[in-house]
C-alpha cells in the first residue's frame, strides 16, 4: 500500500501537536513548579585572592502572583538557605504587573532569606518603586535602586551598584561607580547592561529577567529571549562576566518547557587572565 506525501503531512502535523501540547501540560503542571539549585563557578577578572570562593545565593523573577504560589516561593527560598551562601541578592519582578496584591506575600515569603554579609535586592520592571521596596526593606533586604554599598569580605571591598530597571545609559551607571576602589558587582534586572558594564569594565554583572526563554524547544531555542546577549548561565564580554538567572516564576504564560525554575549559588574564581598568569 502506498502511502500518499497528504497523510505523511498529516501524520507529522499530529505528531508534532500531540509532543507540544503535552510538553505544553508538563510544563504547566510540574516543570514550573520544578525549583532546583544551579551551581555555577563565575570567573571575575581582577578578583583578589582572599575572596576566590566567595559563594553569592542568587533568586530574581519570583513573579508572586495567582500562577506563582506562596509554596513556590518558600521552596525557592528553602533550597537557597540550604546552601548557606555568604551573601544573598535578589534579582527584582517580586510580582507581576505591579500588582499590589502580592506585594507583601512576596516579601513574607522572601522574609527568611539571611546571608553573612547580608541581602541585598533591585528592582524589575513589573515592581513598583515603592511598596515592593518598603515591604522588602521591612525583612532586612537591603534595597539598591540607584545606589551603591560596599561591604568587607575577608579584608577585601566589594561594591555593590544596583540600578532601576530604567537606568540603562552607561553615564548614569558610571556615576554610581565612581569612586570604588573594590570588585565591582553590578546588580542590572535586564540582561542587556552587560553592553555598558562591558564599556565601563565592571567585571561582573548579575542578571534575572529572562526567565531562560521559559520556553526551550529542541532544536531552536528560546524565541522569547532571542533579543539578550545572554539568555541564561554564564556569558562574557570583554572583561565582563555574566550570569543570567532563569529566576523562579513564570510571566504571560504559566508554562516551563525545557527551562525550569532555579535559584542560584555563583562561587567566585578567579578571572581567565590571572588563571593564564599564573600557568
């Protein structure tokens, strides 16, 4: 019997429905709620010794909201207690849309959150810039919208400069760096600051905001995340290193296909050319 090139079409278009509408019911049921902890070695150009293997906990794009339960939260936070890392940032996008609702769920949620040497948060672009803040800062996160702290790690300086969503022109992030002298760590929501971090030779930048793509599909990728220089792990520009988080929640679509939800513990190592020196 001969099977006519119709049928063969036919046959591949059910196919490939049935694979994404039950990849589409997987990740709307369990891979979004899958957290898992992403450990990653993050080599930073110029780090002093004394502060190789310094672990920062990372969580962003927590996205409390009516698909982001207060349990996938406490789970998220849970498993990064469990890491015990020396310090602890927050990514930005605590809610979605701004909604005022699960501000302070967001925040009790994120509550338990303790580091050493602290916790530190910014802003996304679905927070407002004043009750999330508020809420945050009343659980002893230390908010950086447009400022810059410095802390003492093992006798060593580190600068931390977190920006607004907004703040994107390399001048503005200049200004907030001018004046230290430690390892500079850039706290950017969006991705695409890795060019003016890069301009501006901040040696490493952390990064949420594109939930990895959300969805990954064999063989092309995420399509959501195309337009990021980098969508999701460790990229380098330069001089610059950075690490994108896949962060926790989900936005428009309450599905994760291929790119589950994580928190992250980056160690610090030193940079490519220190590493050369030294061999």
């Amino acid at each position: 019997m001969t099977i006519g090139r119709r049928a063969v079409l036919k046959t591949l278009v059910g196919t490939g429905a049935c694979a994404v509408a039950g990849a589409g019911s997987y990740g709307y049921l369990y891979e979004r709620h899958a957290v898992g902890v992403t450990h990653a070695d993050v080599p930073v150009v110029g780090l002093p010794p004394a502060l190789a293997g310094f672990r920062i906990g990372f969580l962003t794009d927590v996205h409390r909201s009516r698909w982001v339960s207060h349990d996938d939260v406490v789970r998220a936070v849970a498993l990064l207690m469990n890491e015990r890392p020396d310090l602890a940032v927050l990514g930005g996008d605590y809610v979605t849309w701004g909604d005022r609702r699960y501000v302070r769920p967001s925040a009790e949620a994120l509550g338990p959150l303790s580091a050493p040497h602290g916790v530190y948060g910014i802003l996304g672009n679905h927070d407002d810039d004043h009750d999330m803040p508020a809420a945050l800062a009343a659980r002893g996160v230390e908010m950086l919208k447009d400022a810059r702290t410095t802390i003492t790690i093992r006798g060593e300086t580190v600068d931390l400069v977190g920006i607004r969503f907004w703040t994107k022109r390399a001048s503005d992030i200049a200004l907030l760096a001018r004046g230290a002298t430690g390892t500079l760590v850039l706290l950017a929501h969006d991705p695409r600051r890795l060019t003016e971090a890069a301009a501006l030779k901040i040696p490493l930048v952390l990064s949420g905001h594109t939930h990895g793509g959300q969805v990954v599909l064999p063989g092309i990728g995420a399509i959501a995340a195309q337009k990021f220089p980098v969508i999701a792990g460790i990229g380098r520009r330069d001089r610059t290193t950075m690490f994108v988080s896949r962060g926790v929640g989900t936005v428009y679509v309450p599905v994760r296909v291929n790119c589950p939800p994580e928190v992250a513990v980056l160690t610090l190592t030193a940079g490519l050319e220190a590493r050369e020196a030294r061999g």
